[in-house]
C-alpha cells in the first residue's frame, strides 16, 4: 500500500531524497528513531525495542505513525505540483 512513499523515502539520489530528508528530522524523535532504524538500518521491531528501551508495539506505532505524516507530506506535494501543471 505504501509502496510509492516507501520507494521515494529509500531510493537512492533523487531530488525527492533531500525532502524526505527534511521531513524525517521534523518528525517527533521518538517517530524519526524508530523509522531510521526499520528503514535505513534495517532493524526488526523487536530490535528497535531493545535499542529503544520500549515495547515492540510502541515501536510499530512510531513507525505506523511517522509513515501517516510522511504519505501525508507527499501527497500534499503531489496536489500541488498537479494544480501547478
């Protein structure tokens, strides 16, 4: 389902990259933490519990959420950049 946000976060060089990027340090520590380490460390839930010193479902809830924000952001930026064409 979130496979179009999730390309966009985790390719490589793409002028997206940088926005990703952007948004990501806004979102809440807890939330960034989280999603840094399932996405860009590959860690499992279980291991960012332990590295995270909290349970394996607040670690899903952390990631559920900060994903929410980020398709959020970029569906925002993709209304806008169709009213624009």
């Amino acid at each position: 389902p979130d496979t179009d946000i999730e390309e966009s976060i985790t390719g490589e060089e793409t002028p997206l990259a940088g926005l990703f990027e952007a948004w990501i340090e806004e979102l809440p520590r807890q939330q960034q933490r989280a999603f840094e380490l399932s996405r860009f460390e590959g860690l499992t839930h279980e291991e960012i519990a332990e590295v995270m010193e909290i349970a394996p479902r607040t670690v899903n809830n952390h990631i559920v959420a900060a994903l929410k924000t980020l398709k959020e952001r970029y569906e925002r930026l993709k209304e806008r950049r169709r009213n624009v064409v």
